[in-house]
C-alpha cells in the first residue's frame, strides 16, 4: 500500500508534457532549543513527524509529548528520522531546553519556537491544516507525517495510541518505498552499463 499526498496538487509542464507537484510544506525558519536556526532545508532528505504544542497546556501537551517519545522509542534504529514540535506559544530558548528536558525528549528531537506570539498558529493553520481540509477546531491535536521531499503524507490524531502506532507502521511503510526505489535506480544503472 502507497500512502497517500495530502494537500492540493499543481499542474505544472516539464519539457513540454504536463505534470503534477504535490503539495510540500512552505519555507520556515525557527528556533530550537539548543539556540541554533532551523529550516525547512534542515528536514530535507529526512522523513519527519512534527505536531504544534501548547507548551503551557496541562491537558493536550503532555499526551503528545508522550506519544512523540512513544515514536522516538519506537523507531531507535532509524537515525535520519526527525520529530519537530512547532512551539504554539513563544517561547525562549531556555523555556524550550527546559521543556525538552521534563519530557526526557531524546536526540532525534527538535522544539521550535517562532520570535512572536501568533506566528506558529498562523503557520499550523496555512501550511498544514487548511492545505489537507482537517479541523483544528478541537485544538492543534495532529501529528503530520513528513516525507524526504517535504509532503505530507498521513496526519494522525495525538491523543490516540491507536493513531501514533497506525504512524509508526506507516513510517516503515514509507522507508520500505524508499528502500526500493533506491535498490531500483541502482539496478537501472547497472543494467545501462553506468
């Protein structure tokens, strides 16, 4: 099973045939917690999951702070795995550090934070709910799968372990597509003779 793009396509023409680009998260620059600037470049060529959190929130933030170290736990092998948690709330760098300390967040994750109040709200509804037609009604409760190229590829609902592990399997899923696209390009080129 292939999963599936999320968000609108584009029709575009290369060499004169016309062709779709699937939608891909726009550029962004933030704060992580060790101070240093990330971007959207930073998560290119990794698959990564990322959720937007409230950091100050009792109910919502500490189950998908589980449920992403949950993730973590369940995918130690895989080291170009990335997990993104966009910071709702402003925060500095030390409220960032500290956060990722009480959640005992491992290597493999990242807290970002934007330099105002508002901008990372704006940024969850524009590029990842309104482009895949979800609700944030109930709140930023989703967890979005990232594949290398910057496309969604499967949004799960963070309160529910049901959901994450259905992501988990789904991350194998995809590295497996990966896996074999690569094991056919080389065949391919062994094949021509290059």
């Amino acid at each position: 099973m292939l999963l599936p793009y999320y968000g609108p396509k584009h029709p575009i023409m290369v060499d004169q045939k016309k062709d779709t680009v699937y939608y891909g998260i726009p550029d962004f620059k933030y704060t992580d917690q060790a101070g240093k600037t990330l971007t959207s470049l930073s998560f290119l060529g990794r698959i990564w999951i990322c959720c937007f959190e409230d950091l100050k929130d009792k109910k919502v933030s500490p189950s998908q702070a589980v449920l992403m170290n949950r993730i973590e736990s369940r995918t130690d092998l895989d080291t170009t795995l990335r997990l993104v948690t966009f910071a709702i709330d402003s925060e500095n760098t030390k409220s960032l550090a500290g956060y990722a300390s009480m959640v005992h967040a491992g290597k493999k994750q990242y807290f970002l934070s934007a330099a105002r109040s508002g901008i990372m709200s704006e940024f969850a509804i524009h590029a990842f709910y309104q482009p895949v037609d979800s609700s944030y009604k109930n709140g930023f409760i989703h967890f979005f799968l990232i594949d290398r190229e910057g496309h969604i590829r499967g949004i799960y609902n963070g309160l529910y372990v049901k959901d994450i592990d259905e992501l988990i399997d789904n991350i194998s899923m995809l590295e497996a597509a990966y896996y074999v696209n690569q094991n056919r390009e080389e065949s391919r080129k062994n094949d021509d003779g290059i």
